[in-house]
C-alpha cells in the first residue's frame, strides 16, 4: 500500500493516520513530525524550518522535497508507507511522481479528508500532544484518561506552538491557496478516494478502510 492522506490543518490526518498504519503494517511519514523532531534536534533544516512553521506557512519546496526523497528509499517503505503532509504544493506533487518512476513503483490512493472550516480551528486549538509517544488527543472531542497525561506512556500532553487560532487561520489559508489544488490533480489520476471529516473518528476510520478495501 503506497498511500498519501490529505487534508486541511486539523482534518484529522495523524489521528486517521495511526490508525491506518497499524492495520497495513507500513510506515508513518509525517513531513510535520519529521520538522518538528529537527526543530527538537536544532538540525540545521529545523533551525530554517522553524521561522516558516511558527508563521503557519509552507517551508520551501526544495528542504522537503529532499527529506521525502530520502525517506522513501529505506527498507521499511519496500511494502509501503503512508505520506501525511506531503505533497502540500503541485511542485511536491510532481518531484514525488518523477520519485516514484525512478523507482518503478506507484500510489495505490489518495485519501481526502474533508472537513468544513468552522470545525477545523476549534479542533486543532484544543488538541495537546504526547512528548514521548507522539499520541495526539483533544481536551474535547478525544480527550486522554487522565488530565494532560498521555495514556500510553503517562508523559505530559503539550500544545503545538503553532496550534493558536491565529497561525492555524493562516494553515488554512494556505492550504486552500496552495494545497487544495491537488485534489483536482490526483482526481485526474484516478487516485482519489474522499473522505467525510466531519463525523466522528471511528466513523472516519471506517470510511477510509471500506475506501481502501475496495
Ligand atoms: P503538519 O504537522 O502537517 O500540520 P497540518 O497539515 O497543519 O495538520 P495538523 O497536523 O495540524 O492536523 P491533522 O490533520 O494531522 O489533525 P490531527 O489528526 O492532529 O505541518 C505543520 C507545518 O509544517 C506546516 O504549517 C508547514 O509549515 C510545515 N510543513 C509540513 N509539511 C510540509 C510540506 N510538505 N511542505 C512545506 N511545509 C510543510 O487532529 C487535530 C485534532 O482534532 C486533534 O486534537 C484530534 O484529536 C482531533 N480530531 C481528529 N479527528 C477528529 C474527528 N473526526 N472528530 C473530532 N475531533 C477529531
Ligand atoms: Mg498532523
């Protein structure tokens, strides 16, 4: 399964993104995560990284690009792996299928979370993160056992820096001006699959599954 799951800030990707890859047994590739775990490190990509992540907008196409490329030809993706935002512009999208010819392989689907705008900024405000596990959760809508503690693992929750209502209205934004464009581009593909996001997790969880089954 060689899968990329799309949608706006907020949609529910990571969350329907564990899911998914526990059941095909391939690996999470989070283009956000692996930033963020940069940023953590004071890599150099992190330190250039961060000015664009903390405004809520695009790091340039060229810096993710090459982490992508790289990431894809390690041995756990020989059966597949899971992109999570990623491609975010056309530029991504057409590097990655020249990746994917060099490499002789293709996407099996494109799944498209789609959730309104109303509900998205509300979601990603109050989602809080594990610092150990990456476990996400939302003090409303899925909120942990226990108070800010991660029930895996029993490390503190913390909120994303660029989880305020202001930067996740520019993600939004951004995502209509520059990713929303590859819905059209992967329909014409044939790959697309579209998802409601509005409804609850497991009901999504179910809808990507009978999509990917068929
Ligand atoms: P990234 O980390 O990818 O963030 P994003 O796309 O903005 O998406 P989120 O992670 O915020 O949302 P999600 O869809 O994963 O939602 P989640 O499942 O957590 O990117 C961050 C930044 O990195 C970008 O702004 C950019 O600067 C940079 N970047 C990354 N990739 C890049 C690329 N390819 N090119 C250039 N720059 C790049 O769910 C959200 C909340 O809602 C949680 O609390 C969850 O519990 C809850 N929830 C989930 N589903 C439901 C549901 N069905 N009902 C109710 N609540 C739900
Ligand atoms: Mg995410």
């Amino acid at each position: 399964m060689r899968l990329i799951i799309i949608g706006p800030p907020g949609a529910g990707k990571g969350t329907q993104a564990a899911k998914i890859v526990e059941k095909y047994s391939i690996p999470h590739i989070s283009t956000g995560d692996m930033l963020r775990e940069n940023i953590k490190n004071s890599t150099e990509l992190g330190i250039e990284a961060q000015g664009y992540m903390d405004k809520g907008v695009l790091v340039p196409d060229h810096l993710v690009i090459k982490i992508v490329q790289e990431r894809i030809t390690r041995d756990d993706c020989a059966n597949g792996f899971l992109l999570d935002g990623f491609p975010r512009t056309v530029a991504q999208a057409v590097s990655l299928d020249a990746e994917l010819d060099k490499l002789g392989i293709k996407l099996d689907n494109v799944i498209n979370i789609d959730v309104d705008k109303d509900l998205l900024v509300n979601r990603a405000i109050s989602r809080r993160v594990c610092n150990k596990c990456g476990a996400t959760y939302n003090i409303i809508s899925n909120p942990p056992k226990e108070d800010n503690i991660c029930d895996n693992d029993g490390e503190p929750l913390y909120q994303r820096s660029d989880d305020t209502e202001e930067t996740v209205s520019t993600r939004i934004q951004v995502y209509l001006d520059q990713t929303s464009p590859l819905i059209d581009y992967y329909k014409a593909q044939g790959l697309l699959s579209d998802i409601d996001g509005t409804k609850d997790i497991t009901d999504v969880t179910e809808q990507i599954f009978k999509a990917l089954d068929n």
